[in-house]
C-alpha cells in the first residue's frame, strides 16, 4: 500500500482493555476512510490483544503489530515501520477522536500543501467529554506558517516556552518528512511527545494551524500514583535537546532548557506528596543528585531565575528543605486533587 493521501494511524497499547473499543470505533468510523489501521499492541497482559483481533476481523484495514513491551516511544516508531500511507496520525489507545478528525486534517494538507497540520485537543474525563478543556496552546484562527517563521517564532516551544502544543496527537505529519528525521528512540516514558516533535518540526516546510476540535484526550492523573522515573526522564530529554540548541541557533535555549528542568522538579516535588508517596524525600534527593539538574540550578541561579537561597538548598541536595519551601503549594494541590478526584468518580459512574 502506497496510496497517496491515505493515512496511516498509529494506535500504541498497553494494557487498556476497557478503553480500547473506544478508541478503535472512533477510527473506524471515521468520515475520512482512506485509513491503514496500525495497532501496536505494546506486550499487554489484559486481553487488549483480544479486543484488537476481533475488530481486525472485520475491518480489513487494521494491522495488528504484536510486540514486548517497550514503552509508548518503541511502539509509535515500530508502528511507523510498518506505515505505508501518505499521512502519519498518532492516536493513544486510551483516548478517541471526533468523527471528523482525520478528515479535517487531511482537507487542510491538501488545502495549503502543509507537512504537518495541527488541530485543537480536549482534556476530558468523563466518557461522553460532557466536561472539557481545549488545550492552552491552540488556534483561534487558521494560520499558515513557514519553516523560516516557525523556527524564528515557535521551535522555542520545544525548550521550555509554552507557545505552541509541543504533543503528537492533535497533528497530522506527512510521512515523508518523519522518515527524512531518522528517529531513534531515546530511552524516556515521559517527554516522548517532546523528543519526538524536536527533531520532526524542523523539517517541515509548511505547518497550518486549525481551531477545530480534533482529539480527545483522557486526562487520566488521578490515581494514588506518580512515575518515579519522571525526574531520570526529564534530565535525559534536557540533555538529549541540548545540541538542538546549537544546532537551530535558538535564542536563550539553554536558559529555557535549565529552567524547565528546575520547573520539573518542583512538579516532581508536588506530585509525590500530593500523591502521598512514602519516600518522597529520598525520591527528590535522587532527583537532586542529578548532574543534568544541577546543571540547570546553577544557570538558572546566574540568569536570576531562582532565588539563591532556593538554588543552594537544591545544590546541597537538602530534599526536606526543598518540600518545606513549597509546603504551601503543596497544600493547594492537594485540596485541587481531591476535587478531580471526586468529580472523576462521579463521572466515570455515569
């Protein structure tokens, strides 16, 4: 398969048997139905595996791609392996998509000869998305940019300034343009989104913005759980983003660089205690003890973009300093948890 403007669509899974039907319906029901349906069952131990087989059954367009499990970043690029389409679309086995999606984006494509479109995403939780949220960062308007204006204005956003979406699924990539990156995995399971548009955006000639609604995403987070390896990831994506820096000339990178790593650990921090996780103190002294972070620290305290006081407590690795300083935010975003938390519940049992 070859076809010209059919799209490939990516689906990673792991162990998301009651979120799945979902998922694929919304895909196979799509308006657009020019589709190559790529399932990358990531070593499930539920019976994901199962659900996808019986859909594939009668949907001659879904390829199911059975592998161990290796993180959503080794799925999506064994996924692309096996694409063939035209178009590259990222789809979350936990998260759906309006009817239309892929429709609007391809229209677009076409429309202004783009290689890469993005449309606005929707944090919901609940199941019929009665209750949710655009995206911060999305269109108002349609806007058609080039490479030149992109990386000038916008590739900031891939160091640390929130100024446009820096995710995958509310985009459509032309395929030719992935595969020009030569991407490799980067070994995180979080910032995979990031790592990936970093090295993709450059390369496209031409990016269209769009307002229209065109992922829903499953703002999941309120389990009693934080990932340990947050902090490990964030300090590998620093340094792997590092020569990007030079590499596009962007300015003040490294400076946006340091400060969204010292950022992260004071969302690191946060979240295990709001979390109530039982070593939270040794977990954050870990996080202290990273090079890459006190890298960061330390050019953040010369540009004046932490307090000094602060910067030495995270220096010197005082982990029970450091929660103290921010106890009071703490507080606020325990109280805001048990809001979601109970507004979840409730909604989930609609």
């Amino acid at each position: 398969m070859n076809d010209k403007n059919i799209v490939s669509v990516i689906i990673a899974v792991y162990n998301i048997a009651p979120l799945l039907k979902k998922c694929i319906v919304s895909i196979t029901e799509q308006t657009y139905d020019d589709l190559e349906i790529i399932i990358v069952n990531d070593g499930s131990t539920d019976n994901s595996l199962e659900i996808c087989k019986e859909y594939a059954k009668t949907d001659a367009r879904i390829k199911i791609v059975d592998k161990k499990n290796e993180g959503i970043e080794k799925a999506r690029l064994t996924g692309l392996e096996h694409a063939h389409g035209e178009w590259v679309r990222f789809v979350d086995g936990d998260d759906w998509l309006p009817k239309r999606s892929i429709e609007i984006l391809v229209e677009n494509a076409l429309k202004y000869d783009a290689d890469v479109v993005v449309g606005t995403l929707y944090r919901v939780i609940d199941k019929y998305a009665l209750i949710r949220k655009k995206s911060v960062m999305h269109a108002e308007k349609t806007e058609v940019i080039d490479n030149a204006t992109f990386m000038e204005k916008y590739y900031r956003s891939f160091f640390g300034v929130n100024i446009v979406s820096v995710g995958l699924c509310e985009k459509l990539y032309r395929r030719e343009v992935i595969v020009s990156a030569s991407l490799h995995a980067v070994g995180v399971t979080h910032s995979e989104d990031l790592n990936f548009n970093v090295r993709v955006m450059p390369l496209a000639k031409k990016i269209v913005w769009i307002p229209d609604n065109v992922y829903y995403y499953r703002y999941g987070g309120m389990t009693n759980r934080v990932n340990p390896r947050m902090m490990d990831d964030a300090c590998t994506s620093y340094s792997f983003r590092k020569p990007y820096v030079q590499r596009y000339s962007v300015p003040d990178g490294e400076l946006y660089l340091a400060c969204e790593l010292k950022n992260f650990l004071y969302t690191f921090a946060v979240s295990l205690t709001v979390f109530n996780a039982e070593n939270a103190s040794q977990l954050v002294a870990a996080a202290m003890a990273k090079e890459e972070l006190k890298e960061a620290v330390r050019i953040c305290i010369e540009k004046g973009r932490i307090g000094k006081q602060q910067g030495l407590t995270i220096l010197n690795g005082d982990a029970d300093g450091y929660i103290k300083s921010i106890a009071p935010d703490i507080d606020r975003a325990k109280k805001l948890h048990k809001i979601k938390k109970t507004a979840v519940s409730i909604l989930q049992h609609l």
